[in-house]
C-alpha cells in the first residue's frame, strides 16, 4: 500500500532595480530582481515549504534563518539540497511523487522560460519531467504584483511512501 502526504508552500519577494531573477534555478532576463537576504528565487523557497510541509518538518525561516549571514545571498538550489537530506534522513522511504507549481508575476512573461524551470527543477530533484509542472499567471495589474511590485510563487508537493 502507498501513503501520501500533500504540502502547500507560499512565497513573495518585493522586486527592485539592480537586482538579478532567479526563478527554480533559472536566470530570467529583466530590470527587476528580487529583494531578499538569499538569491530571492520565490519558486524554490515555496517549493522548499512545500516539502517541510509535506513531512511536517518545519518551514524554510527555522531551518535557514535569515537573520543567519551564512544565508547572505544563499544559492536556493543548496538549501533546497539540504531539504532533501533532511527528508532523506527525518522520513526515511519518503519520496517525491509530483510537483505544481505557479509563478504569479506581472512582466515579463515567462512563456519561454517555463519549460527551462520544469527542465532545472527535475534535474535538483532527480524527478521525470512529467511529474513537474510549471505554471505562470500575471495579477491582471492588480495589486502589488500586478503593479510589478513584487513576485509570488505557490507549489502543492505531493510525498509517497510504500508502507506495506
Ligand atoms: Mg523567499
């Protein structure tokens, strides 16, 4: 018999001038970037949420603070690595069976990149490509990201585990 376990995981980062945009580990081209104290990728992050959420192990502020410089401009893809150990080690036979992911940013579209995320986002999962999915929505000019105020991210994980 298999179990599953669902995690939902959430993030936002305000956009700024200067600044680079990184999105599951790809560099999108454009004048805004997200401001944070790591590399600011929003999917990753709520990706990585997702997981702890998934294995009810925490969120991403507890286990990589950021009032911690060691996170100073923090390669999300390296905390992302240290979530998968922590699943590895903490739930032992849990793996990951899919992924959903939606973007929710105003410009610039990310219609051509979006097959370069689901690419890069298999590949530090180590998952099939038909078990990650990439989405992008814009805000319709509403609000702060729909004034190109800020980028968002939301991912559902699903985590499977044989239980015979
Ligand atoms: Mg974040």
């Amino acid at each position: 018999m298999s179990t599953i376990r669902i995690g939902h995981g959430w993030d936002l980062h305000r956009l700024v001038v200067g600044k680079p945009l990184l999105l599951g580990g790809v560099s999108v081209k454009s004048p805004l970037g997200a401001d944070a104290h790591s590399d600011g990728d929003v999917l990753l992050h709520a990706l990585v949420d997702a997981i702890l959420g998934a294995a009810a192990l925490g969120d991403i502020g507890e286990h990589f603070p950021p009032t911690q410089a060691q996170w100073k401009d923090a390669d999300s893809s390296t905390l992302l690595a240290k979530v998968l150990a922590i699943l590895a080690d903490e739930r032992p036979g849990w793996q990951l069976g899919n992924v959903d992911a939606t973007v929710i940013l105003e410009k610039p579209s990310l219609k051509e990149y979006k097959p370069m995320i689901q690419k890069s986002l298999a590949k530090l999962l180590g998952l099939p490509l038909e078990q990650i999915s990439v989405k992008a929505k814009t805000c319709e000019k509403l609000g702060p990201i729909g004034h190109g105020e800020a980028i968002s991210a939301l991912v559902t994980v699903l985590l499977c585990a044989d239980t015979d």
